[in-house]
DNA sequence: GCCAACGTTGGC
DNA sequence: GCCAACGTTGGC
C-alpha cells in the first residue's frame, strides 16, 4: 500500500468538505501539475493513504486522513471552457490531465503543522519535499516510516 | 534548445 | 500583502 501527502486550501476545499461530501468522496480535480499528475495516474492505487494538508491558511499542516478510491481517470474539468481549469490542450481523445477521487477517512486528533514538521527536516522528514524551501508540489509520495514518524506525532 | 518573461504557489 | 521559488510558455 502507498502514502501520500496532497496539499488543499482550506477556503477552498478543506477536510470538512470532503468528509461533507456524499460518500465522504471527492474528485480531486484542477490539479494542472506534470509531476503531480504523473503520481496520480501512474503511482497511486486504490486504498493508498492520504495525509490531508491545509496549505495556504494560519497553521498550514497535516489535518487528517483519507484514501484513494478507484484508478486515475481523466480530469473533465479539462475539457469544459466554463471550468476554472478548462485546458484546451487537453483533447478527449488523449487527456493530458488526470484526477483521482478521494474518500474521507478521518480527521487527525490535532493538526500536525508545518512548522513542527519542519523541526524533524534534518531527522526522518530530512527527504521530504513538504518540509524543503520552495518545494511547491501538491502531491507527493509519503514513506512508510515518514507516515508513521509524522503520524507518531499526533 | 536556450532562456527571459510570466503566472502560480504558498509560507510568512 | 509580500515575495522567493518554481514551472510553463514562447520567441528566437
């Protein structure tokens, strides 16, 4: 089984949405990232572990927990012009983006914030983009002993 | 293929 | 709101 991290604004679409939603699921739509797509379409499977991130906001962190349902499918929103995210690159016939939907799985008992991540930066997060200057990715592979350093912080 | 310009991310 | 870091675009 994999781990994840994928970062979201919570103004926008935080963990209570997601556990809001029907099925406690989310298409994880918009994401226009080579990098992040690649890992989306070709590394992640179905019942890998996500760790919920809140970027942009007061405490950026680690707020909770979900889980990958389904393989990657094409991203629709690709191909609707009235779609923040519409590409007109991306052709039906050969989607250049991809999705995967999400499920709720729980909130952590507290939010891991990035500052605290940070402190284990030259310890066992030492290879994580998450806690490295200027790392902008949304998705990222998580360890198995990063997952269970940083859930060991809860 | 280079690289300057530009847009975006996201912490602070 | 600022701005550093980074990815993408497009002219050449």
């Amino acid at each position: 089984m994999g781990y994840w991290l994928m970062k979201s604004e919570p103004d926008v679409f935080g963990i209570d949405h997601l556990a809001a939603r029907p099925d406690r699921t989310e298409p994880w739509d918009g994401v226009r990232n080579y990098q992040a797509r690649n890992m989306m379409r070709d590394a992640m499977r179905p019942g890998d572990q996500v760790f919920f991130y809140h970027s942009n906001c007061t405490v950026p962190g680690v707020v909770g927990i979900a889980e990958i349902v389904g393989e990657a499918r094409p991203d629709p929103t690709a191909f609707d012009p009235r779609a923040k995210y519409f590409d007109p690159k991306s052709d039906p016939d050969n989607p250049r983006w991809y999705l995967v939907d999400v499920r709720y799985v729980r909130h952590l008992k507290r939010t891991i914030a990035l500052a605290e991540l940070k402190e284990h930066a030259i310890g066992g997060l030492r290879d994580m983009p998450l806690v490295r200057k200027g790392n902008r990715l949304s998705v990222m592979p998580v360890t198995p002993e990063q997952w269970a350093l940083i859930l060991g912080l809860e």
